[in-house]
C-alpha cells in the first residue's frame, strides 16, 4: 500500500483516541511573560500620572500621545527601539506603533463610556515569530491596568467620535530633537511617510499623526507639500477621514483650500503647546518610584566609572575604556545607555560630545569619561576625568581642581526656590575667577573661551529631560556639570593644551540640603589616584586579535 493511502485511517484512529480522552487532559498552552523584569514602575505609578495629567487640562481636552516611530538602521535590521518617554511615563508600554487616547469626559467605545484608551498593535505571528512576543490590546489591558486597550487600527474611528463629541485633541508630537510641535517635526513625520507610498497595518499610528501635525503651519504645509508631491496618493490611506485629508491636502493649489478643509473636518484639533508643557511640568518632579529607578540607574554608573578609573591604563583605547564601562552597567542590570558614551583622551578631552572613541590612549594623557547607564528608562548622567597614568600633572590637577571647586558651588545653589540659572551663576563664577588667577583669560567675558557649555540639565526618562526651566523644587533632578577645555592655540601657553575636564553630578533637590546621587564615584584628585592604584575588572590579560 502507498503510504497516502495510510494516513485517513491512521487520522480517523487519533480523532478517534482524542475524542475518548476526558477533558481534563486537553493542555492549557502556558503564557510566557511579554516582559521579565518584577521591578517595573506599577501600573498604580501610571495611573496617577494619567489623573494628574487629565486634572491640568481643560475639561473639553482629549489627549493624544503617540509611540515613537521604529528606525531602520538598514535593509532588514532596525535600530533598538526606544518607547516615547511621555507614552511610557504615562502607560508603561514599550511597543511601538502604539498611542494613548485620554478623554477625561469620556467616550464611547464598544457602548462602555470610558476614559482612557490605549491603541495597542494586534499581536502579529511573524513578529513574534521572528523577534519576540507582544501584548496584543487585550493583554496589554490586562497588564497594563489602563481602562481600555483596543486595536491601533481603530484609531480614526476614535478620534471621530472624540471630534463629534466636540473635544480639543491635544497631541504630544514625537521628540525629534527639535522644538515640540515645531515646523522641523512636522516636516520630518510628512517626510517620512511621504516616502512610504502605502502605509498600513502597523504604519497607522504614524499615518494618523502626520496628517493631524500637519494641519498647524502654513509654511510647514507649503514645504511639505513639495515634498510629498508625487509620492503620495489619497487612496494610499486607508481611512476615509485620513483618505479626505490627503485628498485635500495633495489637491490643494494654495493653503486656503487645506485650511477650509481643516476648519470643516478637523475644528479645534491641534493645541500643541499645552500638552508638552504639562507632560514637561510633571516630568521634572520625580516620584519616590521614579527615583528608586534614577537610583538604580545612576548607581550602575558610579560602578561603572570605579572600574573604568580602576582599570584605565595607557596603551588602552578608549573604546576598551567604553567596552568596561559599559559591560559594568550591563551587570547591574541596565538595559542600555541613556546617550552615546564619550570617553576622550588627550587632545580627545577638550571635544564636548566626542563620542569616535577610537584613539588609543598615551601617557600624560587626561581621559574624560561621559558616561551614563539607563534603567527601566531612566539615565543617569555623569562625568569623571582622570590621568591615564595615575597621576594627575600639576597643570592638570590646577585645571581639576577649579573645575571641581566650581562644580562644588554649583552643588550648594540646588535648594528650593532659586532660579534652574543658579548652579550655573555659581559655577561659571568660580571658573572666571580662577581662570584670571591663572593668567588663562583676561575679563570674565573670556570664561566662555574655556567653558562654552551650560552648566545644568533635568536628568530623568531623557538625558536633557524636559521641565520648565523655571524655580527649582524638591523631587527635581538636574545635572551639575562645569568644564574648562584648552586646545592647542597661539594664545596659550602650551603647558595647558589638550587639558579637558568636566566633572558631572546628578544632584536631587531636596527640601533641605542636595543630595548628590552620584558621590560614589570619587571627585577629588587624592581619592581618584588613589583608586587609579587598583586594578580593576578591565585589566585581566588577553590577547588582541
Ligand atoms: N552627556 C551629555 C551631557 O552631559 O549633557
Ligand atoms: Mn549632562
Ligand atoms: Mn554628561
């Protein structure tokens, strides 16, 4: 007999035997976790940041705050993705492709009055196939704790609801590193989906939200609409509110025409200035489970920069300087670094943000380390400079020691009430004086030559997080971070050249004295060399290849 001809009977005999066995047998198929880590903020952290975001907002608001778009690195392989900070503060979700729709008067979804949604993306087989498992809305309700979670593709339908019922939709634009709800923004979404002729599925979120910015600039509309001019056609989208608004706006032989269709289909949409000031606002004040995360984070660093100081030797390269630091953060537990590590030495030291990190390191060499880890989302930020022969030169050490005498008046300036300004007065008088003394610059005008950076940072979700910049109060944290710079030049003496120190502290303010959250990375010379007199974790032997 052919084998085919086996195989109905041999399927009647096992439909046969599955339909005898009781049912107790039938496996219930386990859940493993979308995330592992158990110290998570709580979904009680989120929910109370939703309460006080929707108490500060006009009763007619509704509130739109979008995931941050996935980047392509190239072909097939993207860039880690990292959550919008804002969704993440207000939702602890890390998917992409997913929004919070918050409409404290509520609206009607599946006939339940709700007033929080989250769009989350469906689950989808080949992405967990290929990369690793997803909420799905119905899990991320579950997990998460929000009201509602639905499909992102539902978005359009909602906010047509929201608009009927006569809300102002506020929306978080994405942090571009431009100026919130600014032209450059707005151009960057339309760019990018301009150049992705269909957009669907996953790419909904994104579609919805460039059509919504770019209703807010007149300009912005003229540029874009060069832009997009050919690339994109209103049957890409697939939503019929979204489909009009192409229409519209690909159509439109001047910007009255767009206009008129904004102030049929989309009156009161964009506020984009409320938003991002209040999200900024509460961000700045950090809650005592945000700060048992900063702590972690920044406690992570400070053992990194022990054992980078520890392990430094000449004939290293800065990238081996990197590789331990952040091998470090890895083993206590981050997940990640909050920016692009800078480790700079020799002529390397006096470049702000170098981040090449390519040279190898010589005697006589100062190193400054700019270094911070991240965890569950926070990032520390601080800096550490040091002799990479143990022994910091007298020029060197006269240098340092300004800087930190400096750095230390800025630490005093962190109290309640003083203007985010202060630290920096304080910190750019020591170094103008100093400076004088030394016979380096001439007026305190000059300072700037040497020390051409701000003093001073939120620090919390972003490295140079968002606040108002305004009075500083208990619960903030900021960086405090003075340098001095000398690059080789006619007008210095060449016994300072390729001398760059900056010292950088995270610094909690407190109702009574600062608390500097990163002290345990030594700061005065005697300490640092000291600890150079060790060996550390990067100094085992091995071969280069
Ligand atoms: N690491 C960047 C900064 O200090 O602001
Ligand atoms: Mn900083
Ligand atoms: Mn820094």
């Amino acid at each position: 007999m052919r084998p085919a001809l086996l195989l109905p009977a041999l399927a009647a005999t096992l439909l046969a035997a599955a339909l005898t066995l009781p049912a107790a047998a039938q496996p219930t198929i386990p859940e493993p976790p979308v995330r592992y880590d158990t110290d998570l903020l709580p979904a009680s952290f989120h929910a109370d940041r939703r309460a006080r975001l929707a108490a500060e907002l006009p009763s007619d608001a509704a509130v739109l705050v979008f995931s941050n778009p996935a980047r392509t690195r190239e072909n097939d392989v993207g860039y880690s993705y990292r959550q919008n900070s804002s969704l993440y503060y207000l939702t602890g979700t890390h998917e992409p492709e997913s929004a919070l729709l918050l409409v404290p008067g509520g609206v009607d979804v599946d006939g339940q009055r709700v007033t929080e949604v989250l769009l989350a993306p469906d689950r989808n087989a080949f992405t967990e196939t290929w990369v690793g498992r997803r909420f799905g809305p119905e899990r991320a309700q579950r997990e998460l704790g929000v009201e509602r979670a639905v499909s992102n593709s539902r978005l359009g339908e909602l906010l047509r609801r929201v608009r009927a019922d006569g809300r102002r939709i506020h929306i978080e634009p994405l942090p571009q590193g431009v100026e919130p709800g600014g032209l450059a923004a707005q151009l960057d979404t339309l760019r990018r989906y301009a150049t992705v002729p269909v957009v669907t599925g996953n790419g909904y979120v994104r579609q919805a939200m460039g059509m919504i910015l770019s209703v807010n600039d007149a300009e912005g509309f003229a540029r874009a609409q060069r832009i997009a001019s050919g690339r994109v056609r209103a049957s890409d989208f697939t939503d019929p509110l979204l489909r009009d608004a192409a229409a519209a706006f690909l159509a439109a032989p001047d910007f009255g025409a767009w206009q008129r269709w904004k102030a049929e289909h989309m009156a009161g949409v964009a506020d984009v200035a409320a938003l991002p000031r209040t999200l900024a606002q509460l961000r700045a004040v950090k809650t005592p489970e945000e700060m048992r995360l900063m702590r972690r984070a920044v406690n992570a660093s400070v053992a990194g920069h022990v054992e980078m100081m520890r392990s430094t030797e000449s004939g290293m390269t800065e990238n081996d300087v990197q590789a331990i630091g952040e091998y470090v953060f890895r083993r206590h537990g981050s997940e990640a670094v909050g920016y692009g590590s800078i480790v700079g030495a020799g002529e390397n030291s006096t470049i702000l943000h170098y981040v090449d990190n390519r040279r190898t390191i010589q005697d006589g060499d100062l190193v400054l380390v700019d270094m911070g880890a991240e965890y569950h989302g926070y990032t520390a930020d601080v800096t550490r400079t040091f002799p990479a022969n143990g022994r910091f030169t007298p020029e060197q050490k006269a240098i340092y020691d300004l800087v930190l005498a400096a750095q230390q008046a800025g630490i005093e300036a962190c109290r309640p009430g003083q203007p985010f300004t202060a630290p920096g007065q304080a910190a750019t008088r020591v170094i103008a004086q100093g400076l004088r003394q030394l016979g380096l610059i001439r007026t305190d005008e000059d300072v700037r030559n040497f020390f051409m950076h701000g003093t001073s940072h939120y620090l919390g979700l972003f490295v140079h997080d968002v606040g108002d910049y305004g009075a500083l109060a208990p619960g903030m944290v900021l960086t405090v971070e003075p340098g001095i710079y000398i690059k080789p030049s006619p007008n210095v003496d060449p016994k300072w050249w390729n001398i760059g120190v900056r010292i950088e502290d995270d610094i909690l303010v407190t109702d009574g004295a600062p608390e500097n959250l990163s002290v345990g990375a030594p700061r005065t010379t005697d300490a640092i060399e000291a600890l150079m007199q060790q060996r550390g974790v990067g100094n085992a032997t091995f071969e280069r290849r």
